[in-house]
C-alpha cells in the first residue's frame, strides 16, 4: 500500500513539482539523477523531498545522463534525469542517443525559462523544444504552474503518460520539458496552502501504478530441424537472464541448431542450458574453407546483430534467409539482408516449434570446430605470461564470482570480450552501450550498473576512462563496489587493426592518440584506489575478491602494436587448427 501522497504546497511551483515527482513514484520510478542548477530548483528540491525516491545529486550532466544510463539498465525500470534550462540539457544528448538505440527507459526533464523570456536574449536561455529530435518516443512541454485542480490532473496525466511512454510498446527515453516563472525558491504562499488543502489528494493519485509490460503476440515461423539452420544471439540485456537463456536452449533444443552467441550476451554465462553452443565463431569462420562448409541454409537471429565483423560477413555473403526477432518497429537488419522480422516475443518462438529428431549433422561439424578452436585458445591463453590484453577479460571469465556484474566498454575491450569469453555457468551478467557503440559515459554508466547492487567490475581502455573521467566526480554518491580494470595501451588500439594503421603519416597522432596521464594521480584526487598490476597471479588474486565498497582501478599497462600483432597471429593459428585437423563430415 502506498503511503499517503508527499505533496508540497508552500507555493505553486513546489506544489507543482511535487505533484510531479509524485506521480512518477507511483508510475514506478525510483531514482533520480538530478544536476544543479537554479531554474530547475522547483524540480529538485521536490525530488529530494519524495520519499519513495532516491534522488542523486551528479555534477556534469553528460556523466549524470550515463549514470542514469546505468541505473535504468541494472533496475530494467525509468530513471528521471533533472537539470537546468540552456546548455545543461544538450549534455544529455549522447546517453539519450544510446537509450534510443539500445531501448533504455530514460524520463528527462529539461527545466526552461517561461514563454516572455524566451528569443529575447535572457541569461542560460535556449531553444529547448524537441531538443533531441527524433531520438525520443515522445516529447512534451508542460504548460507553466497554474493553481487550479484541472491543470494539475493535467500534469498528472502527462507525467503518467511520460512514464509509461519510457518502457512501452518498447524501452526508450522521453522529454519534458518544464518551464517555469520565479520564484524558484520555495517560498511560503499561504493562498497555495489554502488551496491544497481542500484536494483529497489520496483519490487525486489513486489509480496509477506502474505501466505493465506488453506481451507482443503472433504466430512462431515454420522453422525446420531438418535444414542446416543457425540461431545467431547477438548483444543482449534482458531483464532476467536465466529465463531468457532458458527459453533460447529450448528453441535450440527442438530445432537441433548450433547457438552463435555474442560475448555480449548472457547465454556464455549459462553454458549449460544451451545444447548446441558456439563461442569461437570468429576464429573458425576465418578459415575460408570451413566458412564455406558451414555455410547456413536459414538464420534465426534473437536480438541484435553480432559484434563480429567476419561472423556479419560471412552471414551477409551466405545469401540464406533471416528470420529477426524484435518487438521493435523501426528496421533492426544492417546487412539488409534476405530478412523477415518476427514482432513475437521469445517465448512465443518456443512455444510454437514442434520438437525436433535431437539429431543434425550440421550442428555436429559446428561442435567439433568448437571444440577444437575452444581448446587452442584456453592453452595458448592460459601459457600466455606477459600483459596481454586478451587474456584480462579471458581470465575475468574464470575468476569473477558468481553473478558479477560486468560492464564492458565499446572499441577492443568488447571485441576482446567476444573473441575470447569462453562458455561457463557462472551467471555474470554482461552490460554495455552497443545502442550507438561509442566510448562516451563509460565510467558514469558502469557507476550506475553497479549502485546500490553486488561489487560490479568495469573492464575498459585508457582513452574510454578518460572521456568520461569526469564520472569519478559521482564517487561520493555512490554506494556500491566497482573494480576497474585498466587497459593502459596508451591509445586507441581498435585502431591498429584497421586498414589506416598501414599508412603512417598521421596515424599515431590523429587516431592512436595516445595520452600520458597519470591514472594513479587520477585516481588519488577523487578518492579511489590505484594498484599497478604487474602479473597474473597478483591479477586473478584481486579479481577474486571484489570489495564491499568504493571505486578501485587496476592498471594493466599493454604494448598496443604487440598487442596488435599477437591478435592477429593467435587468430590465425586458431582459425588453421580446425582445418588442419580435417573437421568432421556432414
């Protein structure tokens, strides 16, 4: 049972507020994410009045915006984000990019001088309406503060709408836009007080609740264990990742098909419920035989496309039909291939194949390839003693506990994470912004994974903890345990595996660009713990053991170029072992 409503009636804007925030618990949101400011003041000091929730206080709004980034994604419910009128919301463009792209439920409230103030060049005064385009599901300007109950069911109303907007048919960010006329401090009007009073403010907010999720309904395909058919997962967060696993061993299960996932995806972490799965696809698919061999005669992809370059390729120059799953409306196929999207849930798949024979020839040469590949890289990987970036996120693997949430950052840590995660039931739970793919927010959205929740760790380059260093400033909010792990090649080494690294000239400044910063310095001026990692015994003893509390970085400093070479070798000789082998026969 909801407490009785936390209205604030001391004059027309706190009231104003107030109802707003109000409405927005009881639509089910718990947090927000709110930087300083004065017009905004209305909004934050309701927010920090409302009981049911927790209101954050964080500086940079870029660094606030991916930190409620973050939190939406642990929660899977909306986060409000709060600031001031002019530039301060322009700072929240990037994470709201991201939360289009991946389906993150964001509610941002942009407060704004009243209308007589606008386009007369007023102080911290901009164009605020429709700010962020079409990049949000909906937008709105509330009308200014008015003291009478039909505009307030009116700002009810929006809210709830807003609200439900975040997270349905599908997760995305919404705008309000708030303005509003002075005074902004809550001084006391007794005409206000008077008029509240005479509101039975517990029927006024009755009826919300939190919005339901829609089940999208439909008919399963006609799908075939009887064809050389491959269910590709690609990056995934879905809210509870065991059923989700569950229902994909199930669907693979009845067709007999082999499971490509994606390091992004849960499904390496619960190993063991799926029957038929792939982890080293990148590898094998390199040899242009084999490709050649396993060349699929129908995909079913669930979820988004793989992070792999060649497992994309070979999947565009396959010409086999797609079947993409997605609940979404807009176009989720790049490769704009043979593809049908399917607007059914997950379940509804499964539940609508028949079961198949168990056996598939097909799925048999996909095992021994995997096994093959697999073995090669766990030896080469485990023999491995000098700091080589691939075996940090391979060693993550088999050391976290149980459950650990992981937040990997975009550029090679995710491309590390997908070569060489090897399958387990360790249950870890990867997170990322792979909506857009940038490296912006990558610290303030790990902080935001990880408050409040079990010690989380953040495995991340040097230049993607740089662009968001400012993140460290929420360091005294936070409430929770992050481990960084700090790949420290001095650069952008996504870099050197492209075709531009062959050229010189201008390369090393203008796309390596490395930085010689001080990461322990860093580190030391907000608070947080630095250790230097100097092998990797002394790192699997720290990653065993996260601690309770605070922000700590552990520093792995890397050769970028060696790196470099020493992918592409291990690759090489991995994608020859299978071939080399003979594989099976179809």
């Amino acid at each position: 049972m909801m407490a009785s409503p936390n209205v604030d009636p001391r004059n027309l804007n706190t009231l104003w507020c107030s109802v707003a925030l109000e409405t927005l618990v009881r639509c089910g949101v718990r947090q927000a994410v709110v930087s300083p400011g004065s017009r905004s003041g209305p909004l934050a000091v309701a927010a920090a009045r409302q009981a049911g929730l927790e209101a954050i206080p964080v500086l940079d709004e870029r660094s606030a915006a991916f930190f409620a980034l973050g939190l939406a994604r642990q929660q899977l419910r909306p986060v409000v984000l709060i600031c001031t009128s002019g530039t301060a919301g322009a700072n929240y463009f990037p994470a709201i990019i991201e939360a289009r792209e991946s389906g993150v439920p964001l509610l941002v409230i942009t407060a704004d001088r009243p209308p007589e103030l606008r386009a007369c060049a007023a102080g911290q005064t901009i164009d605020q309406q429709k700010l962020y385009g079409d990049f949000v599901q909906f937008h709105h300007e509330l009308a200014l503060p008015e003291m009478t109950e039909a505009a307030l069911r009116y700002l009810r109303q929006t809210l709830a709408h807003a609200c439900a907007r975040t997270s349905t048919p599908y997760g995305g960010p919404v705008h309000i836009n708030a303005p509003f006329r002075d005074p902004l401090a809550p001084l006391a009007n007794p005409a206000v007080e008077r008029f509240a009073q005479d509101i039975d403010w517990n029927h006024f907010f009755a009826h919300l609740a939190p919005a339901g999720a829609v089940e999208p309904v439909g008919r399963a395909p006609a799908l075939s264990a009887d064809v050389h058919g491959a269910i590709i997962l690609g990056p995934a967060q879905p809210r509870d990742p065991e059923s989700f696993v569950a229902t994909v061993g199930e669907i693979a299960r009845k067709l007999g098909w082999p499971v490509l996932a994606d390091g992004l995806n849960p499904a390496r972490n619960y190993a063991s419920r799926i029957p038929h799965l792939v982890t080293t696809y990148d590898a094998i698919l390199r040899a242009g035989g084999i490709a050649d061999r396993l060349k699929p005669e129908v995909v079913l992809c669930l979820g988004g496309w793989p992070t792999s370059k060649v497992l994309r390729g070979w999947l565009e120059t396959s010409g086999a039909p797609v079947w993409l799953l997605s609940t979404r409306p807009d176009n989720r196929d790049p490769l704009h291939g043979n593809t049908r999207q399917l607007g059914i849930s997950l379940r509804t798949l499964a539940a609508g194949l028949p079961e198949g024979s168990g056996y598939n020839g097909y799925e048999e040469m996909w095992r021994s390839y995997e096994d093959t590949a697999r073995r090669m890289f766990d030896q080469r990987l485990d023999a491995e003693s000098r700091m080589f970036e691939p075996k940090a996120a391979w060693l993550l693997a088999r050391h976290l506990a149980v459950g650990t949430p992981l937040f990997i950052a975009s550029s090679m840590p995710v491309r590390d994470v997908e070569y060489v995660w090897p399958p387990g039931d360790r249950q870890i739970r990867p997170f990322f912004n792979r909506g857009a793919n940038g490296i912006d927010g990558t610290l303030s959205t790990a902080l935001g994974v990880a408050h409040g929740g079990p010690p989380a760790v953040l495995l991340t380059g040097d230049l993607a903890l740089l662009h968001d260093s400012n993140g460290f400033l929420i360091r005294p909010k936070f409430r929770g345990s992050l481990t960084i792990v700090l790949i420290n090649n001095q650069g952008g080494g996504i870099f050197n595996h492209l075709p531009v690294a062959d050229y010189g000239g201008p390369f090393e400044e203008f796309f390596a660009t490395p930085q010689a910063a001080d990461f322990a310095s860093l580190a030391a001026a907000h608070g947080a713990e630095h250790i230097m990692i100097h092998d990797w015994s002394q790192y699997i003893g720290l990653i065993t053991a996260l601690p309770a509390a605070g922000i700590r970085v552990l520093e792995v400093q890397t050769d970028r170029q060696q790196d470099a070479a020493a992918r592409k070798q291990l690759f090489a000789d991995i994608a020859a072992g299978p071939a080399n082998s003979g594989g099976p026969t179809d």
